[in-house]
C-alpha cells in the first residue's frame, strides 16, 4: 500500500479539489495508540487497489500534524476520532468509520 503523507494544511484543498474526479482517503492514526496501530496493519494487509480503482490513500500522524485533523473536522463535517478512515468524494465526506469499524471491505463497497 502506498500512503500519500498529508503534512501540510493546504493539501486538504487539492484533495477536495482531487475528490471530483477520484474518491480520497484520509486514514487518521495515532502512533502511539495500539488500536490504531491495529487498524492500520489491517487497512494494509487487506487493502487491493483493484478492489478500489483509482482510490488514493492519505496518511496523517495525528500526534504531529494535529492542526490538519481540526482542519478535517471543519472542512468535511465529520468528528475528529483516532483512528479514523474517513472517504472524501466530490468535496465531502461520505463515509467515515473509527477503531474496530475501519474495515477496507466496506471502504471498498463506497467507492
């Protein structure tokens, strides 16, 4: 799986701008948290790009960048959780789950 870091505010604008033409994902992950390291190995040990077509994967450490979660929060309408996958398409976010329920299965039905 190759994770696009998001490092930088301003990357959230080209994703919503990205998400007209290809769905967006935003994986949020603590890296010190275990559940969160969990459900980070299970996204990557499941995740199929055939499974998900032109489907990019963005990847946030919460305990550097946490000014970009608040950004998420307010630019896409969804609570801040971690961990968290969150789908952004067409400038919103349309499915969001945290902990246990991140599942790429259902990622995959989405998009």
């Amino acid at each position: 799986m190759d994770w696009i870091q998001l490092n930088r505010v301003e990357q959230l604008e080209n994703i919503k701008a990205e998400s007209f033409k290809n769905p967006v994902l935003l994986f949020k992950h603590s890296t010190t948290c275990s559940i969160s390291a969990m459900a980070k190995n299970r996204m990557e040990r499941n995740y199929d790009q055939s499974k998900v077509g032109d489907l990019k994967p963005y990847y946030l450490d919460l305990l550097s960048y946490r000014d970009i979660s608040n950004k998420i929060v307010e630019e896409f309408d969804v609570e801040h959780e971690s961990p968290q996958a969150i789908i952004v398409q067409n400038g919103e976010a349309i499915y969001d789950a945290s902990h246990y329920d991140i599942s790429f299965a259902e990622i995959a039905e989405r998009v």
